[in-house]
C-alpha cells in the first residue's frame, strides 16, 4: 500500500473514532469493526507494514506517552501486582499456550509453540488504557493495569527472540535464556534512564518551549532504537524514559507542559485510530494466507486457534482468582485475635480506610482485571516478525499458523472482552461510592495543601524580597493577593481611576507580582508533588491540579504581558 492510502486510511479511522465519540461508543472497538468489514470490500489493497515499523515507530510513542503521566511512586507502591501480571502472568500464558498449540497442531515443533505463546502472550497497552479510560474504571484497576501493559511486551518480546533463536538455530548476544532476559532488562532500563537524564539536562537549557517539546518527541524513538541496538529491551528503554521524564517534568516552564499534553493527546488519539484500523484491514489477508499456505486441514487450525483463545482468556481470571485466594489462606493461617484495645484500633482503622475508599482488592475488582486482557497490535507486529526461514534453510515451523492464531487471539479477545466489559463494570458497580468519597476527601486536602503552600510562599518572599522590590510594596501585594483568593477578583483592576492600579501599573510593580504570583504557584506544584510521592494523593488528582497550576500561570503571564 502506498502512502496516498495509507494517508486515506488514517483520516477514515480518525473521522469513525470522532463519530463512535459522538454516539457514546468505545471508538476503539467501532474502528476495528469498521476495519474488519472494509477488508472484506472488492479490491481492499493490504495494508502491510514490515513488524519493525510497529515496534520501532507505532509503539513507542504510545507507550511513552502513557509512561510519562505514570508516577514512579505509584508504580513502586504497586510493584507486586504489576510485576505478577506483567511478567509472571506473561510467561506462565506463553508457556501454557505453547503446551496446548504443542499437541493441537501436528505440524509445530515446541519451540514453534513456544512463540505462538510469546506472541499472545501479553495484553495491548494501547487497548487496555484506550478502553478502560472510556469506561471510567476505577484508579486503582486502571494503575495495575497501566503498570502491566507498560513492562509485559518487554518480557514478551524478549521471550519471543529467545525462541526464534531457539527454533532457526540462530544466536542471541547472551545464549543462556535467563541471563538474556536479564541482560535485556537491565540494559533497556540504564538505556532509558541515562538518556532521560541527558535529555533533562539539555532542556534545562534551552528555555524555549517549542524546542523543548521537540526533544521530548524524539525521546521515545531515540530510547526504543539505541536500546535494540545495544541489544536490549527497547521497550523497557521507553518506559523508563518516560518514567524519568514524566516524573521531573516541573522543572520545564509550564508552556512546555501545555504544549505536550496537547501534543501527546493528539499522537495518542492518532496512533490508536491507526493501530485497530490497521487490525481490522489485516482479517481477509490473514485468512486467505493461512488456508493457501499452510499444511495442516482447515478445519484442524481454526479449531487449534479456538482453543488457544480460550486458553488466552481463561488462564488470566484462574491466575487472578487462584493467587487472591492463596494470599486469603495465608492471612488466615497467620492471623490472631487481637486483644480488646488492639481489637477497637483495628476497627477503627478498618472503618476509616473503608470511608476513604483505599480498601484492598476484592472479588470485584479482581473479576475486573480479570477480564481486561485484550490482545492488539503488539500480538500481530509480533506475529508478522517470525521468520520465514531458518538458519538451515528450512520453513520455520507453523509461521502461517502462528499468524492466524494471533489475529484470531486478538480480535477475538477485543469483541469478546472488549464488548461485553462496558456490562461487567456496569454489574460489578465497581465505581463505589467509598472512591468517589476518596476523590473528593483528596481534592479537598489538595486544596489546604495548596493553600499552605501559597501562604508560605508569600511569606518566603516578605522574608526576603527579591533585587530592586520594595518591601513595603510587596506588602501591599501580598495583601491583594490574600483578597484575590478569598474573592477571586482580578489582582489587576480595570478601572484606570483606581489608585492601586496607576501604582500596580508601574513595570517594577508589575515584575514584582509576577514574580510572586510564579512563585506562589512553583511552592503549590512542589507540595502537591511532595504529597502524592508520600502516597496521600492519587494520580488522576494530581494530574487534573497541575493541569490547573499551568493554565493559571499561562493566564497570570498573558495578563501581566499585556499591561506592561
């Protein structure tokens, strides 16, 4: 396909994703129908990309974008769940699919299985935040699983070039598969975390928000290829660049961060119209490749697909449901009865942890997560990657099988999961009214945080003024200040008979409350921060005020600008 229609693709994706909005439906989903069903239309060309132009360009910055607005804190704080579904999870389904698709199709070798199981082996980062955003799951669901889609094609792909190597007799930079996994690990992650650190270092200098922005768009393209090329995880490289990044990004200037939520928002929403459109068209091409090439009966591989999708879908609540209730008996066994003082302490903490809505996982949100193991583009970029050949010669075993399985996985999991998780979240009535208390409780303690911030601020800068502004007047500023707050009047009037404003309008002055007005704001961003890393503020929480911080600070510059 050339790129005229690769152009056309992309707009029809973006205008059905703009239409499934307007209709109140999951746009992800819509595309992927609508894909499905033009693949099917009298002289579709195939829109076939070579799998290294989803790995090395689609995925990246997806992935990126998703890393940067995800907290370290947070991800430490929820490390166990995360690591169990990301990892764990990832090879526990590779290699259970690879048993069953073993003995299913006579014509794979175990090695060859093994991929297939590498293959679908992880859930789509790109589908699961896509469709969990739109259905408001809860934040807690929505960390675990953000968490899990950013590392889990990280230990997929790892084990799938492990088992390529493995089948085609070719060699891997460290042959032994555990040290290789390491060695991926740790290089992908010092990859990613230098060169956040060097990009940081440059932005600090620049002090020009659209250069700025720029190098952060290189940063997710930049981590991915010199982590593959040093062997790494390119993957792992993106995220923790992303990690790094998002996580100092209060030390950019606040156009920038206006200027790249905009810009990653618009990427995002453009790469995942693109990545299920680009699902969809494949259907008629893949099913058409693999009952023309392959050497086993129809009905033989259709059925064999069939069963590894039921495998996908049914090792992940069992995993799920089986370690929840491994972790109950272990509590149970270690439990004792408390004595009486200790016993109105621990119900009290109960009653108050239950009021904020911070309660542990239950059978509702472990029949979530449950549920939420969608496969995507990663699966099918993957599948296209197997080799035609081996190292001998010889057709690598099963590839036009490993091929359809994986559409047949991912689709499959997308309308089967995909539809009916907008009524499990509906029946679940996991959106308790304990975490809409948490949220408010939280945005509440935001504000008195911010508040105190701003107090102290005011009184830093009384303390010690800055060069060339006169105590005294600061005072007054400080003054108004305190009245804007309290009755969100202007801090500048427009009445040009006003005396405070003939003094307010003079340059120095102006500077002077800009001045403070910056660094009021900078004390309520650092608080804000400080308290989310203390684990007292949720994400979401944080991310809705400093959106609000920037706006202000961009209006307060603009006022200030357009009276000097």
């Amino acid at each position: 396909m050339n790129g005229v229609q690769l152009l056309l693709v992309v707009i029809a994706a973006i205008a059905v994703t703009g239409l499934a909005h307007r209709k109140g439906l999951q746009p992800p989903l819509v595309v992927l129908v609508v894909g499905l069903a033009a693949s099917f239309i009298p002289g579709m060309p195939q829109l076939e990309l070579e799998p290294h132009i989803i790995l090395g360009i689609v995925l990246p910055p997806l992935l990126y974008s998703t890393a940067l607005d995800f907290s370290v804190p947070t991800f430490v704080q929820n490390i166990q769940p995360i690591l169990r579904l990301g990892v764990v999870l990832v090879l526990v389904t590779a290699f259970a699919v690879g048993g069953v698709a073993f003995y299913a199709v006579p014509e794979m070798t175990f090695g060859a299985a093994l991929v297939l199981g590498a293959v679908v082996g992880p859930p789509d980062a790109v589908t699961a935040v896509a469709i969990g955003r739109s259905l408001g799951v809860p934040n807690r669901v929505m960390t675990i699983l953000t968490g899990e889609s950013l590392i889990n094609d990280a230990a997929a792909l790892t084990l799938f070039s492990v088992g390529v190597a493995a089948v085609t007799g070719s060699h891997t930079v460290v042959d032994n598969p555990v040290l290789f996994f390491v060695y991926t690990s740790v290089v992908g992650t010092l990859v990613g975390l230098v060169l956040a650190v060097v990009v940081l270092w440059i932005r600090k200098r620049l002090h020009d928000p659209g250069l700025e922005t720029v190098l952060g768009l290189v940063v997710p393209f930049s981590a991915y290829l010199l982590a593959e090329e040093l062997h790494g995880s390119g993957v792992l490289a993106v995220v923790m660049a992303g990690f790094w990044v998002g996580h100092n990004s209060t030390t950019s200037g606040y156009a920038t961060r206006l200027q790249e939520r905009q810009l990653w928002s618009s990427i995002d929403a453009l790469l995942e119209a693109f990545v299920f459109a680009y699902m969809g068209l494949q259907m008629k091409f893949i099913i058409d490749d693999v009952f023309t090439t392959h050497h086993e009966p129809v009905g033989l591989v259709l059925s064999a697909s069939l069963f590894v999708l039921l495998t996908v879908m049914a090792i992940r609540p069992v995993w799920i449901f089986a370690f929840a209730s491994g972790k109950k008996l272990i509590r149970q066994g270690l439990r004792t009865a408390p004595a009486p003082e200790n016993q109105r302490i621990a119900s009290g903490l109960k009653l108050a942890t239950d009021k904020a809505g911070t309660r542990g996982a239950t059978w509702q949100t472990n029949a979530l997560l449950s549920w939420t193991g969608m496969r995507g583009v990663v699966t099918l970029a993957a599948a296209a990657g197997v080799p035609v050949l081996t190292e001998t010669g010889e057709p690598f075993p099963g590839r036009s099988v490993i091929q359809f399985t994986a559409f047949v996985v991912a689709v499959g999991t997308l309308l089967i999961q995909g539809l009916t998780l907008p009524i499990l979240v509906k029946k679940l009535d996991i959106s308790s009214e304990a975490e809409h208390a948490k949220e408010m409780q939280e945005r509440t303690y935001a504000r008195e945080v911010s508040r105190a911030a701003s107090r102290q601020a005011v009184k830093d800068t009384l303390a010690d003024p800055p060069d060339g502004c006169d105590p005294a007047l600061l005072e007054g500023i400080a003054e108004r200040f305190r009245h804007a707050q309290e009755t969100r009047e202007d801090l500048l009037p427009d009445d040009e008979d006003d005396p405070a404003l003939r003094e307010l309008a003079r340059k120095d002055l102006t500077r002077g409350v800009r001045l403070l007005r910056q660094r009021m704001l900078t004390a309520q961003r650092q608080a804000l921060i400080a308290e989310r890393d203390a684990g007292n503020l949720d994400d979401e929480v944080l991310r809705d005020l400093l959106e609000q911080l920037d706006y202000e600070e961009a209006a307060t510059a603009t006022s200030f600008a357009a009276r000097m």
